[in-house]
C-alpha cells in the first residue's frame, strides 16, 4: 500500500486489458491468414481439377481426330465396297456427327466433311455469291445483312478498291476505332471473315442453338462447285430454291446410293433443277484429297467439351497434311 492508500490495482488491471486486446489482434490476425491460406488451397485444388479435365478432354479430342483420320483412309481405301459387315460401316463425310464412348461418361463426337461439299470462299463470286447469302438468311441473318456480308467478302478478296452496293473497302475500315485496310487478296484462313464487315463472332462461330458458317466454308479455289454427294444439309439447303423437303429426300437416298449427275436427283427438285446445277457435282465420297476433322472430347456432357478442329489433306497415297485449331466455340452435335 502506497503512502496515500492506494493499492496500485487500477494499473494492474489496464495492463491486463492490453494484454487482452494484443492477444485477441494476434488471435485475428492467425484467423485470417489460416481463412486466407484456405481460400487458396481451396482454389488452387479445384484450379488443378479443371486444369486435369481439361487436359482429358483435350487427349480425348486429339484421339477424336486419329479416329476421323482412319475413318476417312478406310472410306477411301473401301469407297468401291458393295458388302458391308455389321460394325464396318463406312463413316460418313456429309458432316454426320459419330460418338464414340470410352466408358466412365467421357468419350468423343467425331465429325467429317468433305471440303468438296463446303462453299468455296476464295472462288465466290457476284454470281455464286448467292449461295452465301442463303447460307446466312438460312442461318439468322437478315437478308440486308445477307448482303452486306456477302458484297464486302467479295470486295475485300478483290484486288481494286471499288464498292460493291452493300460492300466496304479500305476507306471503312480505316474509319474504324482500330483501323486497317483490307486484304484486297483471297482469305489465307476462314477466321479472317470476323475482319469483314458484317461478320459477327456469333455469324462466324455459331452458338449453342446453331452452327457457325464457318463449318460450310473452304478456302479452295479448285472447288467451284458443290458435291452433292458429300455437302452438309446446310450447304444443301443454300443451293437456289432448295426446300427442307428436298434436302431430306437427297440426304435419305445418298445414304444408300451416289447421285452421278444431275439427272439422278431431277426427280427430286423437280423445275428448280435449272437454277441448282451451275452450282452442283456428283464426285463419290471418298475420293476428295481434302477434308475437316471435327472432333470434341467430353467429360459428361457432350456440347461442353473441348474441340478441335483439323484440316487434312492428302497429299500423296503416302502422305498426309494436318492443320489443327482449338476451337473458342462449342460444336453443336444434334
């Protein structure tokens, strides 16, 4: 006791609240480092899940593509065959989507398309350039979009800088916030189109509900003509007064038969047969030196893979170009 009859209790006890206050900030501070320790553990694990099914469906896809690779040597190897076993079926290069299941719900969906049956960008011209505009009316656009897109895909491969009605040239493009002119040459790649006027990444890579053009074109300026044999229903269905019935009248009997000239389908399209056959051949499957693989791993859900998309070409019998692209877009399999 000090002289004047204090204690010295009071100090005691504001000493032992600070100690009080530091241990509950230090107590705090250990929450919050171990939350936020967790938090990223937490993130990194399912970082590293996904980064591993990604890499599964990539494999998957990649095996996607082998798979369409022999399917296409087998068809041209057994384009003559007239038996057929069970299981042995020839796979079909119309664009006919095949899965194959590889158990545990994964697997993978293998398009082919022969590129005898696709547009032909770099060969369009003010006359076949109706095959693209239907293409896209057929597809959503508008037929004043239609022809927009259509005029400036001609007057951007063209070599002058004149105007078609609804085209662009070099002076548009300038004008735009991120300027350039344009190619005034044939498209090196089909991505290229998303630089033309009018072309929407939704145009050029489809959507969940529909399929980009991008699928329907080549870059081939061989090809001025469309196969009937081997063309997807959606280039089918862009030919000139081409109804949804005649498309699936040609795609029923093609399954079993080749159409070897106009006359073989006259039946089907009646007069409009006039209109449709500057724009048509009739090779056999199988015998195209070019085609597009397109394949998508899945790990449950088909539509929510990863795609590729291959562009194979034979070069020689014993030889064979690939160009393989990582799709940003979900091929859609009916």
């Amino acid at each position: 006791m000090t002289e004047d009859g204090d204690t010295g209790m009071p100090c005691k006890r504001s000493q032992k609240g600070i100690a009080l206050l530091i241990v509950l900030w230090v107590m705090m501070i250990l929450m919050v480092t171990v939350l936020s320790l967790s938090v990223l553990t937490r993130a990194e694990t399912f970082g590293t899940f996904a980064f591993k099914e990604g890499m599964e469906k990539k494999f998957l896809a990649e095996a996607g593509v082998e798979r369409g690779i022999m399917e296409i040597v087998n068809r041209s190897v057994n384009k003559d065959q007239t038996v057929t076993l069970v299981g042995k079926e020839l796979w079909k290069t119309d664009g006919t989507a095949y899965a194959v299941d590889m158990g545990d719900k994964r697997g993978y969906v293998v398009r082919l398309i022969d590129e005898s049956g696709k547009i032909s960008l770099n060969g369009l011209t003010d006359t076949s350039g109706v095959l693209l505009k239907n293409l896209l009316v057929n597809q959503g656009v508008s037929p004043e979009d239609a022809d927009i897109i259509v005029d400036s895909v001609l007057d951007w491969k063209d070599t002058d800088d004149l105007h078609r009605l609804n085209g662009a040239e070099s002076d548009y493009y300038l004008s735009l916030p991120n300027p350039y002119k344009a190619a005034n040459a044939p498209f090196e790649t089909l991505e290229a189109l998303i630089l033309v006027k009018g072309v929407t990444p939704e145009i050029l890579y489809g959507t969940d509900k529909k399929r980009g053009i991008i699928h329907f074109l080549t870059l081939s300026l061989t090809l001025s003509k469309i196969n009937v044999n081997t063309a997807p229903r959606e280039v089918l269905a862009a030919l000139p007064e081409m109804t949804a019935g005649m498309v699936d009248r040609i795609v029923e009997l093609r399954a079993s038969a080749t159409f070897r000239g106009i006359d073989d389908i006259k039946d089907i399209v009646g007069s409009s047969y006039a209109k449709m056959d500057p724009y048509l051949s009739f090779a056999s499957a199988g015998t195209s030196e070019g085609y597009t693989v397109e394949a998508t791993g899945y790990k449950g859900e088909q539509n929510k893979g990863y795609s590729i998309l291959a562009k194979v070409v034979f070069t020689s019998r014993r030889s064979i170009d690939m160009f393989t692209t990582s799709v940003p877009w979900k091929l859609r399999y009916d």
